[in-house]
C-alpha cells in the first residue's frame, strides 16, 4: 500500500539550479551535417578559414578602376581625362592589364585589373564616349576591398561552443565549407507514469485521461536544442518504474511526469536511491513543489509534477536550462516586457510564484485557475514572479512579464 | 552597356516597414498536420472542445474521499472516525459506492467514488488500519476538480490565427487532438543574382565568390516560420532577370540579393516595371540603402543588397516582418539587453545606422569592418540602432543591444 507522507526538505529556486548546473555534463559526442542543416547547432570542431575572403582584391563601389597617382590633382572645375578600355563585371576575370592613362570599368565586386591600385567612384566621374573625366582624385586603395580584408586565410573564424545562427552559417558558406562537425543534440526520454495515462487517439474509459505532458514537454524539448524520444506510459510501481529507467538509462536523460507528488513520489524516489542519488526533490515554487531531480550512473532523471500547468511551467524553469547546458547551448535569453497588474494577486507564503497572465492594452491579467488546469497556460502570454517575501502585488503596480516562446 | 545612377528618393525606415505591412498579403492556404508536428505553427481553424476536461469529476489531492457533511466539527482534538472501504489509484474505474461512515482512498486525479461530495487532505488525517481519522472539517466540493473545470465541452479553446505553442499543443493533446488544420508556411524563393557567385562546393575561378546570401536569407526564413526555396545563382541581364522572375511566381514571395545596388538595379527595376509596381527602392538606412521592395502579381519582390552584412541586417529588419505577416505570425518580439558603449561611435549623418557590436562583460564594442564583411556579423552578438539625427554616441553612454537570434 502507497505510503503517504508530506514533504521533508524544499530548497528555494536557486538552489535548485545551482544543483542542476553542478550535476549535468554535456554532450561531447559529435556529427558531421550539411550547413543547410546546421543552423542554430554548435560547433564541435573549430573552422579555420582555408582561402581568404575575398579571395581577390575587388572594387568596393561601382565607379573606374584607375591608378590613383594619376587623378591627382583632377576637380570639377579640372577633371582629369583617362580612356575607357574595357567594362569588368562581377565576376570577370581579370587578364586586363591597365596601361598609361586608362581606366576600366568596374562594378561593386569585379576583379581589380593589374596596374590599377584605387576605383573612383561613378559619381565622381562623367562619360563622355570612351572619354571617363575624373572630377576627384582618389588616393592608393581607395574603394578597393583587399584579398583577405573579412577573412584572412588560416584565421580561426568560428570557435568550438559557437552556436551557428544566421551570420555563421553566411562564414561558412563564404568559405565554400560544406560540412560542420556539431554536438549531437542530447536524446531525452520522455516518460508520463500512471494508468489513467492514454496516449492520444484511443479513447478514454472512466477515470483515463489523455497525455499532455508528454507533448508540452516534447515541445520545450524540441525548442531548446534536444530530442524528444516520447514513450509510453508507465504504471505507478515500483518494478515498473525500475524497469523503464534501467532501459532508458540508454538515452541522456529520462524525464517522468506524473509520480513525484506525495501519493507516488515514494515509489520514483525508492528506484532512484537503488541505483544513484537524489541531487533535490521539493522546491520552493508555485506551481511545481514536488519536482525531483536525480543522477543514476551520471545521467540526469527529472521526476515532473503531474499536473500539466506544474508540469510545464516546471520545464521552462528547470528542465529547460539543464536541456540547454546538456547542448552546450547558451543560457535562454527571456523576452521580456513591462506591464501594470490589472488586479491585485495573493502569494502563499514561504514559496517563490509563478503567476501566468494575460496582456491586454499593457495590461497583465492573471490567468491562474488551478495548476491541473491547461487552459492557465494555453491563454497565457507568459507568467509574472512574486519572490518569497512578497505577500501581496497591487494593481497597476508596474510588473515584468516573462513571455512563453 | 549598364547605366549607372545615383539614388533618387529615400524613404526613412519606418516608411519603409508601413509600405511593407500595407502590401502583404496572409498566406490562406491550410494543410492537417499531426500535433507532434504543429509546434509554432498557426491554427487555421478553431478548435472546439470535443469533451470535458477533466472527462469526471476527480481528487485534486492525496488524501480520503469523504462525505463532506460527515467531516463537520471534526479537530485534532476531537477527530471523526470513518471507515476506508477502498483504495482508488489514478486510472481507476469507479464502481465504488461510498455508503454512511466510509472513505475511500484516493490519489491526485483518481475519480471521486459516487456518495462523495469532497477529498479530506492527507495531511489532516491519521490511519490506523482501516480506521481513519479525520482532523479537519471539510466543506462539501473541496478538493476535487469537477468535470470540465479546466475546458468545458463546446467551448473555443485555440482561436484562428493563435500560434501553438507548447502549452497550446497540450490543450490539444488533453482534447485527444490528433491533428489540426494550420496556415500553409510562406515558400520563398531566394536567388542569388550575378556571374561572379558560386555554389558552395564548386571550385572558385578568379573573379568569383561563393554565395553566402542564400544561406543567411534561408536561415532567416527557416527561423520566421516560412519555407526557403534556394535557387540557383541568376545572372545579371534584363532576360534572365525577366525569365527568373516569371518562372519564380510559382512561389509566395521571391528574394533577390546583389543587383539591386546602383551598377546593376536599373535591371531588376526596369523587370518589375514591365510587369508589377515598385513598392520602394532605397532607404535611409546603413548599411543596406540599395533594399528594392515590389509587387508583382500580388506577389512580394525583395532586391536586397549584395553584400552580405548589409543583406542579412536588411533581412532582419524587413524582410522578417515582411514573413512573418505573410505567415500570420506576430511581429518578432526582440530579445534586447542594456549595455554601455566601450568605444565613441561616430554616424553618418542622414541615414538611421544599425552598428553591430560584441558584448562583453556588458560593455558594447562595435565590431562593423565593411558592409562586405560577414565577419562583422559572425563577431557580433547583436545591433544598436543611431537614429537619423544623431552624429556621435560617446563613449560610456548606456545602450540598447538587439541581440541576434
């Protein structure tokens, strides 16, 4: 029979990341993908340039390749006159030699023939025929962009740990690179417990109900660099339990949802101390007390509240960082935004909450039914924090709303 | 021969952004997609629920299923004692009915027995093998959640046009949702215009480059909820520009890069002419005045500048809005930080200047070489904007970092 005692310790919220942060060890297992595929991975395997970029000295604007020394001295008032050879486009080659007094054509990004050391800029010209007047001079390498002047060749361009957003991948390709080494992304068993738990398209008998958490957690999975490996649900005993985590103990991480609340946590909790250590279970938040987190043979089991606005508000908090370190990713930049309450909010004491809200014209509108309660969280925008000590926020007191994404 | 001529008219950036705004137009086509596949996406059809949530009536906490009336003036002092006929787990079918004098067990979610009205914590009972003493009155409904307390049947429960996010994907997946009807995603074409590009994994003759735009472009449009058709590189003459334009229609929007500065733009614009309406040609901003916006068809054009930096901080600040729009998705909401200035910067006067800069150790140390540099942007973690009339920002002065994404 279920034994069913109330919580011993809680640690407050920042302990528990600080525990988090000492327990997890990424991911140094590497692949090979395409730069295609490679957006927002990081890199495992640093990028030395191979060529220069650009790989040729190129004009820099539109205008006439010309040997500087030649428009000195060269205004409006005196322009000086050089003889139009030859028009160089982008991507042209470059066999063009400039002789004496002439000058060649160019546009933004074409090869710098040979003898020509600056490029006028067309405004500063006028066309006459082949006859090019040169109302300014220009000094040596003016408007030229030099071999090598964005990426000098052997240069290190992207360091091991970078994550590749958008610029990066553009290096990447500058460098005609085709493949990256990346960290693998962390696999993540995700694992609902009980038997009133029924996967999604069967249909329900009384007392069943559908899994939420599975979803909303394999989503927050997918959004913060892991994968999700979603698995079936598993009844609330003890041999279960043990069984599913010696055969998930292949993957990075298991987290069950479901389980850790006084009812069943004992069961979770006894499985776990067989076989590793429990790093924290109960926390000073609301929703989500109940939470455990533990290491079996070094690899992290997080133990999640059942309730699914529990669940999930518990994934942003702490699963998402422990996700992000497994990945070698940088710690989640919150969006964030300032609003009034609408109305006035109650804390309990003695546990740091986490209200979910609604904007409306700058407004924040508490959304918080009841922490079984999806809905609190599908109309949300995002959820405000009341500290400990804090009992009571007026309305119109201005608050920060940190927005779900 | 090409035609070279300065810039007319320049818009300012926030012109640039309405013109934009007034010319989209949402994507109406819709697909079924599984709600493991639905994260992000936006719902075309509402969803109503099916069913109740909870499906029963069930026990909010651990504790005993009680007839409520029984339990009052119960105290610790003064217990009432009823009589455990049963243990209900979660999952549970209850054919249980609770007679005069009994309780049954019940876990977190565990249906309510029929003949009980209310769930007595366990934190206020004490056991004593069948006997179970109650030591606080409770009134009748506590502690269970009622049928539908969270989504009643028939109700709406995700609006069209609402994006689902992971709390929203557990609403459906606590319906049974198995799939759900969502916009199409935009499919944008991006094609990299002149001779000089090349294929990443080509080998480079003198003169050219590899394409670095369709990557940067593509990332971006992958990470704006829309789809990148890469296309192969478009040489610059009013033909190809011509076919390339016709054949490409096929899709929702086509992006060109390079072509669009002073050298080559007149072919692009005059292309757009023969068959649509300019929507814009040149903005006050830096890097990236050349940015060409059009209609033609109905279908949006972008010409945006060449140089990579210039072309992937355009693309941030107007072909994402422009997306994003096109995809029924909210304005991108900038993840921003507050840092003071390492170094004075200095502004063109005339045009609003977007300077990328690298954080460190909060201070912002600009890291802009020249528009063709992508390493100005790899370096970077970010952009702060010098409005139109500001010449200098000193040193020191406390800043707004966008940070890129």
């Amino acid at each position: 029979m279920t034994r069913m005692t109330p919580f011993k310790e809680l640690i407050s919220y920042e302990e528990a990341l600080e525990r988090i942060r000492k327990s997890i060890k990424p991911i140094d297992r590497t692949e090979s993908v395409s730069i295609e595929n490679a957006l927002d991975r990081v890199l495992a395997k640093e990028i030395v340039a191979n060529m220069s970029v650009p790989p040729f000295d190129r004009a820099a604007m539109d205008g006439y390749a010309v040997k500087a020394k030649e428009t000195f001295g060269a205004s409006s008032f005196k322009p000086k006159t050089l003889k139009l050879t030859e028009i160089l486009h982008a991507g042209a080659s470059s066999n063009i030699v400039l002789g004496k007094g002439e000058c060649v054509q160019v546009a933004t990004g074409s090869p710098i023939p040979e003898g020509a050391d600056a490029v006028v800029m067309v405004e500063f010209t006028e066309r006459n025929g082949n006859d090019v007047k040169i109302l300014k001079p220009v000094y040596p390498r003016a408007n030229i962009s030099p071999k090598g002047e964005d990426i000098e060749e052997g240069k290190v361009v992207i360091k091991v740990g970078e994550q590749l957003f958008p610029a990066r991948i553009g290096a990447l390709a500058a460098l005609g690179t085709e493949k990256v080494e990346v960290y693998e992304k962390p696999r993540i068993a995700v694992v609902p417990t009980g038997t009133e738990i029924k996967e999604v398209g069967s249909s329900l008998k009384e007392g069943q109900i559908y899994d939420v958490n599975s979803y909303t957690l394999s989503s927050i999975i997918n959004k913060n660099g892991a994968v999700p490996i979603k698995c079936k649900a598993v009844p609330d005993t003890t041999d279960e339990l043990r069984n599913a985590t010696k055969t998930l103990l292949k993957h990075d991480m298991i987290v069950f949802s479901g389980g850790s609340s006084v009812g069943e946590r004992d069961l979770l909790m006894s499985v776990i101390q067989e076989f590793g250590t429990v790093v924290f279970h109960g926390i000073q938040v609301k929703p989500g007390k109940p939470t455990l987190f533990a290491l079996v043979a070094g690899k992290p089991i997080c133990g999640m509240p059942g309730y699914p606005t529990s669940c999930l508000l518990n994934a942003y908090l702490l699963l998402v960082p422990a996700i992000r370190q497994m990945a070698t990713l940088p710690p989640k930049i919150e969006k964030t935004m300032k609003a009034r309450l609408a109305k006035r909010v109650v804390s309990s004491t003695g546990r740091k909450q986490f209200l979910t809200v609604k904007i409306k014209r700058n407004l924040a509108y508490p959304v918080f039914k009841q922490s079984g309660a999806i809905t609190s969280m599908t109309e949300a925008d995002g959820y405000i924090v009341l500290p400990i000590n804090v009992d009571v926020v007026e309305r119109n007191q201005e608050v920060t709303v940190f927005l779900f994404d």
